[in-house]
C-alpha cells in the first residue's frame, strides 16, 4: 500500500499562503509546506513500503467491526472516547501515533521509550514533557492534549494534507473543506479512507489483532457513506449535546486557535466563523441523515446530559445497541469514574452574541434535534452559556 498525498488540497494550500498578509506567519507556513511536510511524507512512505517486508503479519490482520464517535466537537465525543478507550478490548490511536503511523516508525519510538527509562533515566521524556505544556498549554483548559493521549484519528492525515486539523493553520472555511467526504467523487474518497484503513490495520498488528479499533472525529460526522463503503461492518456511536452549549465552544476553540498564528485579518475570521457555523448544523443533521440510509447498521445514541451525570449507565446502552458486552472489570472502572465524569461548572462561559450567533436561528435549523432530546427544557442562559466538562468534550 502507497503512502496517500492529497496533492489538489496541498496546491490550494500553497496558494493559501501566498495570501497571507503577515511575512512571518507566510514564512512559517511555507516552511512548513514545502520542506517539513515533503521529508515528513517521504520518510513515512519508504517505511510504509517496508511495514509489509520487514512484518508480513500484518498481511493477516485484518480490521472488524471498528467503532466510529462522531458528533458535533464539545459535545462529549472525546469523553466517550477515553471512558471506551478504557475497555481493554479496544485499540486507538495515541497523538504521537498519528503522526508516525508506519510500523517502523511506532516501533522504534519504542524502543527509544525504552531505552530513555532503562539508560537515560527518563531525561528525554522529561524534555518531552516540557514541549507539551509549550505546544498544547493554551489550549488544555479547553481540550486536554498530550503525546501519548488518544486523539482524533484525523490527525493522521495532516501530513498528507487531508485533515480537517490544517484550519487551526489556515482559516479558509469555504474555500478548504475537510467535510464533506462522502460528497467527493468515488475514486477520491475511497483512495484516502483506504490508507487510513491501512494505517488502522499497523495499529492492530501493533496493540492486539484481536482488538477491536475505536475512533473519535467529529470532523468525520461527514464521511458516514464513505466509512461504510471501506468497513461495511463498522459501528457508530453519535453524541448529541445542546447546540446553545456546542457551537459557541467550539468557535473560542478555533478562535484560539487562529489567534496563535498571528494577526489574521478580522474579515477573514468573521467569514470563517459563518461557515463554521452553518457546518455545525450539518454534523448535527446529517449523521442521522446518513444512517437513516443504513438501517442495519449498529448505532448508538448518548445524551452528553447522561454521559456525565450518569457514565456506566450512558456506556451500558451504548454497549446493547452495538451489540457489545461489558466485563466485570469494566463496569468497575465506570463506576469508580462516575463521580470524576460528573457535570460540573468551569469558569469558560462563551457568549452566542460573542460570535454573531442567535439562539431563534439554531432553534429553527435544529428544531427535530430540540424535540428529540428536549434542549428547550435545559436552563437558558441567556444564551451566555456556562460550557461544563470542557476537557473532556
């Protein structure tokens, strides 16, 4: 299997950048673009033409039944993902794999792991831990992040110019679209989740070929059709919270985010916030949409109220409908989880006026969600919304 390069989003991206206003910020991107991200892909794809020579394992493993979380972002995708990521059946990717996803390259970042603890005394992670709380610290009040945490598998199709991640880099909701996959002409499409199936494949031959692989992307709400064309057996889980709650987080996380990469033009921004914004409605409807399309497809329905007022309950339906069992150590962990899970007040409270948002116009597109899960009947805040559990969302 070649290694995948999206190189049409790649072109546009370059294009993107000669845009940019701000020299450094342009310098920057071009770095990265034309020398990071090329070394990047040709290092990873000769170690991915190996993977098949060096462990001919793998032409055994074989993916079944995987597990998609998907869901609007900070509605509760990335806690059901770590409380499930607890169940030892599963396997999932850690951040530091998703950049690194040949077998190679996992494998020798092992054995440096190794040899850090056993002969170095621990003094590289030590360094590691210093660069993560430089990288990810403005951010962690928001979203909790670190190298060896599970993370989005998006993330790893960054290097290949195919995750939606490239928005916190280049805020061009509009004209880049990480969305709308099922969409795509077919060949496209399945060109790209193809690799991803087989980056899927090196991690179950890495963790276990008898686990079960569990996802979390909200970015992929989109992709439903196109999941189910390369894993005809695949499993979803889709989290709903209250939209008053969701979308305005997730803007101050993107808002955040683009802050960081310099002085972007105000215009720019408040265009990419109206698109961001109608997207959300779309990763709101369109997963029921397309599994309404699929009837026999095994899907479970969380209430984020539930998951964290009430998480073994909230993961044991989850498990009936997807036709899992939960082990006796399993149930334990949940209940001793229960009381850390549980809903909370945090200081971040995000405005819906803040970002040009009107509580009337998110009623009216996401009215059949509102009567389903009866958001009408959770406390106003005069839509300056007090965003719980934020962490974990």
């Amino acid at each position: 299997m070649r290694y995948y390069f999206d190189f049409t989003t790649w072109l546009k991206l370059m294009r993107l950048v000669a845009q940019e206003p701000n020299p450094r910020q342009r310098r920057g991107l071009y770095r990265l673009l034309l020398i990071h991200i090329p070394a990047r892909v040709l290092v990873t794809a000769i170690c991915f033409l190996l993977d098949g020579i060096l462990f001919p394992g793998l032409w055994f493993t074989r993916v079944k039944a995987p597990v998609f979380i998907i869901g609007h972002a900070r509605s509760g995708t990335t806690l059901a993902h770590r409380l499930m990521c607890a169940d030892r059946r599963f396997s999932a990717f850690m951040y530091y794999e998703l950049l690194l996803p040949s077998l190679i390259q996992k494998k020798l970042v092992r054995l440096g792991a190794w040899l850090d603890r056993t002969v170095f005394g621990h003094r590289l992670e030590r360094r590691l831990q210093t660069w993560e709380k430089r990288k990810f610290g403005p951010t962690q009040h928001i979203h909790k992040m670190g190298l060896t945490m599970h993370e989005e598998d998006d993330l790893i199709l960054f290097n290949s110019c195919a995750s939606g991640f490239w928005m916190t880099k280049l805020p061009y909701m509009g004209e880049l679209d990480f969305f709308h996959v099922d969409q795509r002409p077919p060949a496209s499409r399945r060109r790209m989740m193809r690799f991803y199936k087989e980056c899927v494949r090196r991690q179950l031959y890495l963790n276990g070929r008898g686990l079960i692989h569990l996802s979390k992307n909200p970015t992929w709400s989109g992709r439903v059709e196109t999941l189910l064309e390369v894993f005809p057996d695949a499993r979803f889980v889709v989290l709903y919270r209250n939209p008053y709650e969701t979308i305005p987080s997730l803007l101050k996380l993107l808002h955040v985010g683009w802050k960081m990469q310099g002085n972007l033009a105000a215009e720019r921004i408040q265009k990419s916030t109206r698109v961001m914004t109608d997207l959300s409605y779309e990763t709101y409807l369109y997963p029921r949409e397309a599994l309404a399309r699929h009837p026999g497809t095994p899907c479970a329905t969380i209430d984020y109220r539930r998951l964290t007022t009430d998480p073994r309950s909230a993961i044991e339906a989850a498990y009936a409908e997807l036709g899992l069992t939960m082990t006796p150590e399993y149930r334990a962990f949940l209940a001793a989880e229960a009381a850390r899970a549980r809903k909370h007040e945090t200081e971040h409270r995000y405005s819906l006026a803040e970002f040009g948002l009107e509580d009337q116009e998110i009623r009216r597109r996401l009215a059949p969600l509102f009567e389903q899960f009866q958001w009408d009947k959770d406390e106003p805040g005069s839509r300056a919304v007090s965003t719980k559990e934020d962490i974990h969302a």
